[in-house]
C-alpha cells in the first residue's frame, strides 16, 4: 500500500473507531446494571429451575426443547422428574399453559416469547443481560397499577412481580424537578425495600445473576461451543493463509 | 507408464470431442490460461475475486436456508409469527443450520464491505474511464441489485427492523407525486407491510434479482476480459506487445493470480471466521439487535434505522429537508452555470438555464425560497403549481440519485491520468473529503435524528455538508480533475 492508501485506511479507520462510544455516549437511556454472568452447569441449572418454577406458567421458549437441557448437565431424566410440568416428550418446545386471549385480558398485554429476550434487549446502553439483570431488580409496589406493581427500567409494565416472595417488596422514592424547560416533574430517584423477602439482597442478585445467564444461554444455546469452534477453524485457516502464501511466492518468484 | 500414456490419449480424445462441441479449451485459454492481465495488481485487485466468492457463499448458504425458512406472517401457537420461529428453528435444530445462518446474515455485510471497496479502487485508478466504461455501468447495475437483493432479504427474519425497515423504505414511494400512494400499496401488495409483502419479498429474493444478478456479473466479467483490466498505474498493458502479441507487462491470469486470489481468500476467510465465531451479531450492526423482537405492527420502535450499508444514502435522504432545498438549488446553479460558462454551445446553455429554473419551481414553487406565500396556486392531476414539490419527495431522488452519480463517473473525470498516482493534491483532497463524508453520513444514519457528536456537534448540519461535499466530489468533477497538477504517466507499469 502506498503512503496515501494508509493514510485513507487510517482516517476511515479513525472516524469509524471515535464514532463508536460517542453512540454510546450520547444516547440518553437508562443505566444498567452489569449483570454477573456465570455459565458453569450448575448456575445454568439453578436458573432453568427458576425460569420453570416462575417464568414458563406466562411466558413461553418456544424455540427451545426441553432436551436442549441436556447440553447443561441435566439427564433427560432429571427434566422429566423436575422441569417438566406442561410436556410429556423430552423432545417438545417449552410452551406455555396459559392462553393468549386470558393473558391479553388479565395484563393487558400477552406476555412475549422469551427465547431469544436476551438478545433483543441488547442496546448501545449495555447486553441484552445486563437489562434482564436490572429488570428484574427494580420492580417496586405501585397501587396505581393494575398488577400493584410497576418497575424503574419498563415504567407502566404489564408484568407483575413474579419474584416477590424473594425478593421482599421494594418502594419508590421520588423527587420533583425542573426538566430544564420550567416544568416541575416527578422523578424517580431510587428503590427502599420496605418489606423483605425470604432472601437477602445479595442473594436475590445472584439467582437474579443465574436465571439472565440461563436466558442468555436459550438465546443460543452452544454460544460457547460456537467460540470455541471458532479458535479451531482459525487455527486451519491460518495454516492454510501461510500455504497458499508460499505457494504463491512460489510461483511468483520469476515476475519481475 | 503405456498405461499412463492410454489414459492420457484417452483423455485427449475426449476434450477433443467436446472441443469439437463446446468451446472448452478455447475458453478455458481465453478466460483463464491465456488471459493476461498486469502484473503489478495490488492489495485493492483482491476484491473483485472476492465479491465472486461472496456471491458463491450467498447463493449457496441461501440454498439451504431455503429449505428450511417459511415465508409465512401468521402467529404460530406459542404466538411468535411463523417466519420468525422458522429463522429460529434453523438456528437451534437443524444440524449446522446456526453457522449457515451466521454465514448468510454476515455474508451480506461482508458483500457491501467488498463491494464498496472494489468501487472505492474504481476511484483510485480510474478503473471505469475509457475503454472500461461498460464494466463501470455493469457494476452499477450490480450494486442497484445487491441494494434490493439486501432489502428484499432483509424483511424475511420478519423481526421489529425487518418489519419497520420494509415500512418506512416503502412508504418512501409515497411522496412520489401523483402515483405515489397508490404504488407504495402495489409494492406491499396490502395497505400495510403484510403477508403478501412477505410472500412476494421472498420471491425477489430467492429468484428474481439473484438471477439477474448472475447474468449482470457475467456481463461484468465478459466486459472486463474484452478491454482487459486497468492497473494501479493506470496505464495500458496492451500498448507494449512482444512478438507473439502478449502484452510485455502482462501475465497469464492462471496460475499466477489464481494463486494470488487463493490467498486473499484464506485472508478474507480469517476476517469472515473471526465474525461469524466470535460476533455474529457485528456489533448490532451486521443483526441488528431489534430485529430478536417478532414484527409487530401495533408498536413502532423508537428508531428505526436501516442496515449499516444503506444508511449513508438513507442520512442523505434525511438531510434533504425543506431548510436544505436553497443550499442544493444553490449547488444546482453553481454547477449549471460552471457547465454553461465552460460549454460553448447554445442550446447546452439554454438547456442550464431551464434546469436552473425548472428545479427552483421544483423546490418552492411560485414563492421565494419557500418562505414565503406562493403568489397563485391551483392544481393540475394533484400537483399544485404554486407550492412545487414535497421536501420529502426531494428527499427520495436524493436518496435514489446519489447512488445513481456514480454511473456518470467515466464521463465526469477530464484528468488527464487515470491513477492517482499521478493525479496532483487537489484531486487527492476532494476524495479524502469524499471518503470522510460518505463514512460520517453512514456513521449518523445509523443515528436517531437528534444524534449530536460529543454530546455537543448536532448531526444534522454536519449530514448536510457532507451532502454538499457528496455531491460536489461528482458535480464539480469535470472542473477540479482538469485544474489538478498531474505528474505525467509512465510508459510502462512500476514495480511495487
Ligand atoms: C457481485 C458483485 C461484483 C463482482 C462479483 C465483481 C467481480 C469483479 C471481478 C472478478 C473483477 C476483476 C478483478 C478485479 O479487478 O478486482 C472486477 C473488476 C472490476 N469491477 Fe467488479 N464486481 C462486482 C461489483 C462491481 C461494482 C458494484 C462495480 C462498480 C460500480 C464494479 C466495477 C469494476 C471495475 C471498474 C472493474 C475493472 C477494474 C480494473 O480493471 O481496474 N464491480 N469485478
């Protein structure tokens, strides 16, 4: 490459690159929490019994199988006697109970799908996880609610607070402010727990932490396979690149 | 060894019974063997090749997508849309389906990586100036087709974007006078993005426009090896012939640059790997991360941007807004009146001045700027004479019309050198310009509109000098590329 060419790569190169965190910097969304993942079986199998125990009676995976579960230690057995409360087959997608037309009535919304949640709820503000992770930390008591419930991250929200018993019941605190345009509004500033629930705050956070990285494995499950796949083929190609190098500085030698 | 020696008369009877019926060893000669080009090809020669092999990835991790995928809107029983779950099913139960889908999904951007760097090389050395013209047109066509191939496939996911992308694309059609309404429902073949869209976006892009892109390409490349390639010198090969008339700076395409392009290949391949293993998604740029939400035509997202590859054409379409119609008339009459001061010809300068006022009426009407009242206005087949067109309807020919200007390009450049080896600083500064510009429109069309750099720079005015500065890198071309200082061309091509 020419001096010039470089220099051309360079200022695409630089624009691009300083580009990339003022997106991040600039957008206006909410701050989320980083949520500590942990992909070893036994965390994975923790939050699969949390998703089964207090998620799947709502909401469905439907693009997952329940034999799916067995690429996290769990026999086929195992998901028969304990995960296994809607199927017969190992082999059938994790639907879900309840009907569509009674969620619409009772929440007004039918609870979504969550296969794939984990990787929709990525944005420039953090993963897919880290908004789960916050999510489902900052529901708190609101009478105004259908659901006597609302949450700090999804203001209005139709879900209510399936992980109470856990967690313990959280209030709001709000501040009235100016908005900069001389209107006075309400605020929300942070979250009491007012009343506890059958787990300290550590712990509520590290099953909140295993069931986002059992939803995050059912976006893909076999992302860390993927990875490690990756290493061996270019491991190959490598190899290859440095052939066909030789090879061609073979055939090159005599072009002058 | 008489064994070997049947085998190999064997086999020359055979080529000689299908030479007698297909010209196998002439095309093989004339195409591959005996195809010289130059040798002193550089690292921007890999791309053509490897657009070849994107085209091959595509149409064959394609192939097997297709028989999994079904183009089908309706909610399945767990009340996620059919097509959806499908993209899913092939990502979790068909053996492989995962890579394959990776493959397509980043193949596509990889696509436009390598096209727009193919054409960035047609700039650099003048590679679509006399006698390669044709090629230059061919590619343009290619690059319209890769465009809708890209936009047809990318509402099959049937996700939020793909949903809400295919919606604002096609209401685009809209602000076309007169017809537009009624077109944009043609395209959709519904009031609003549907099944029926579904069903016909899947035909497009499953047959229709891989077809004719096949064919394009093979024009592309019949074209290419009638004139022979351009170089990074930008001279002709085929002036310096040896007695046998191969060109002296030329040599055969096989093997030497088959095996060249093999190692751009396993190169290509490395980058393609490292993608596809360890960030399929590019960031959200490559699947955008909206697009893991099912369509859903009841809840519109925030911001809706298009596929990284669209968006610097898509900023110019936002850029052109009714505040920014002077400064483009502006533009207009500069290079109108630029044409007429240094065209002597009559009817040339008539035609200048018609455009002049023609795109003034266009843009405001019988009013100053658009500031103010038209002086009448009445309306003949729905447009109003007083009040010229929407700036939204400029917005799309902007939009359309910015891709369109490079396919001018071989009738713009007057340097007297192709290669920009030689072509003088002046030159040099407006393609850097150029390259800034289009890489910033592309940046802030990934953007919600209110984006500002830092916090502190607002997008919008600096989408709209890079507009400027777009446009005036092709209308002020036949200008600069004379006035630039040239260094004069060598005979022959330069070693590295
Ligand atoms: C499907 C997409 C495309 C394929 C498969 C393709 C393929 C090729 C190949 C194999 C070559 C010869 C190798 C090389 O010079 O790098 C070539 C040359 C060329 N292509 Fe393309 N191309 C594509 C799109 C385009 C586009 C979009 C343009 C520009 C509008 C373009 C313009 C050219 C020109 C001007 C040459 C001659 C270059 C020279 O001689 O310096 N191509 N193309």
């Amino acid at each position: 490459m020419s001096l010039l060419n470089k220099l051309f790569a360079a200022a695409a190169l630089v624009v691009t690159m300083a580009g990339l965190p003022m997106g991040a910097q600039a957008n206006e969304g909410p701050t989320l929490d980083k949520a500590p993942l942990r992909f070893d079986d036994a965390s994975l199998q923790q939050g699969a019994k949390l998703f089964v125990n207090y998620c799947l009676s709502c909401h469905g995976a439907s693009s997952v199988r329940y034999n799916t579960l067995t690429q996290i230690g769990l026999s086929e057995q195992q998901i028969k006697d304990n995960l296994m409360f809607a199927a017969d087959k190992t082999g059938e997608q994790m639907m879900v109970a309840l009907r569509r037309d009674d969620a619409r009535k009772w929440f007004g919304v039918a609870p979504p799908d969550l296969s794939v949640i984990a990787r929709a709820r990525a944005s420039e503000a953090g993963s897919g996880a880290d908004w789960l992770y916050t999510y489902l930390r900052q529901f708190y008591r609101d009478d105004s609610r259908p659901t006597g419930w609302n949450n700090a991250l999804f203001p209005g929200v139709g879900m209510p607070h399936v992980l109470w018993s856990l967690q313990g019941e959280q209030e709001a605190r709000f501040v009235t402010r100016d908005d900069g345009h001389g209107n006075m509004v309400k605020q929300l500033e942070g979250l009491e727990l007012v009343k506890p629930g059958s787990l300290t705050k550590d712990e509520y956070d590290e099953q909140v932490a295993d069931l986002v990285s059992f939803l995050t494995w059912m976006g893909e499950p076999g992302q860390e396979t993927r990875r490690s796949m990756g290493w061996f083929v270019l491991a190959v190609l490598s190899v290859l690149a440095v052939l066909s190098y030789l090879l061609k500085r073979a055939y090159w030698k005599d072009v002058h | 060894m008489s064994c070997c020696k049947i085998v190999t008369e064997k086999a020359q009877q055979v080529l000689g019974w299908v030479d007698e019926r297909f010209p196998l060893t002439s095309t093989y000669k004339n195409h591959l063997a005996e195809y010289y080009a130059p040798k002193n090809f550089n690292f921007w020669y890999f791309f053509g090749s490897l657009a070849l092999l994107v085209l091959v990835i595509q149409i064959v991790t394609g192939i097997f997508l297709v028989m999994h995928y079904k183009p089908d809107a309706s909610l399945n029983a767990a009340g996620v849309p059919v097509a959806f779950a499908s993209v899913e099913y092939i990502m979790r139960d068909v053996a492989g389906g995962k890579f394959i889908r990776y493959m397509h999904s980043t193949g596509a951007s990889m696509f436009f990586i390598v096209v727009y760097l193919h054409m960035f090389r047609g700039l650099l050395y003048g590679s679509y100036r006399k006698p390669r013209e044709l090629i230059w047109l061919f590619g343009m066509a290619i690059f319209l087709c890769l465009m809708a191939e890209a936009f047809f496939g990318y509402l099959l996911p049937w996700g939020q974007m793909s949903f809400w992308g295919a919606q604002v694309i096609v209401n685009l059609f809209e602000a076309i006078p007169v017809i537009g309404p009624d077109l944009s429902i043609f395209i959709r073949g519904d009031f609003v993005v549907s099944d029926a869209t579904l069903n016909r976006f899947f035909a497009f892009h499953v047959i229709a426009i891989p077809l004719v892109l096949l064919g394009l390409v093979t024009a592309h490349l019949i074209a290419l090896h009638e004139v022979g390639s351009n170089n990074p010198d930008g001279v002709e090969i085929k002036k310096y012939k040896d007695a046998n008339g191969i060109p002296l700076d030329g040599i055969p395409f096989h093997p030497y640059y088959t095996v060249k392009d093999i190692f751009g290949v396993t190169i290509f391949l490395i980058v393609f790997a490292i993608i596809i293993f360890f960030a399929p998604e590019g960031g959200g740029y490559f699947l955008e991360f909206n697009n893991f939400f099912p369509a859903d035509a009841l809840k519109t997202p925030p911001h809706i941007a298009p596929v990284w590859y669209f968006t610097p054409f898509y900023s110019m379409l936002r850029a052109t807004t009714s505040d920014f119609l002077p400064y483009l008339w502006a533009f207009v009459t500069l290079v109108a009146g630029l044409t007429a001061w240094s065209v002597r010809n009559v009817w040339v300068r008539r035609l200048c001045l018609v455009l002049v006022v023609g795109v003034y009426w266009g843009f405001f009407g019988l009013t100053v700027l658009g500031k103010t009242k038209p002086l009448f206005d009445f309306a003949i087949l729905g447009i109003h004479i007083g009040r010229g067109f929407d700036a939204k309807f400029w917005g799309v020919v902007m939009m359309g019309g910015s891709v369109l200007l490079f396919a001018l390009l071989p009738w713009l450049d007057r340097s007297p050198v192709k290669s920009i080896r030689y072509k003088g600083g002046l030159f040099k500064t407006i393609l850097t310009l150029f390259v800034v510009s289009f890489v910033l429109l592309g940046f802030l069309g990934t953007k919600a509109p209110g984006y500002a750099f830092f916090g502190l720079i607002p997008g919008g005015p600096v989408a709209a000098v890079s507009t400027i500065l777009y446009l005036a890198f092709f209308g002020l071309m036949p200008w600069y590329s004379r006035l630039d200082k040239t260094k004069p061309e060598p005979e022959r091509v330069t070693s590295k």
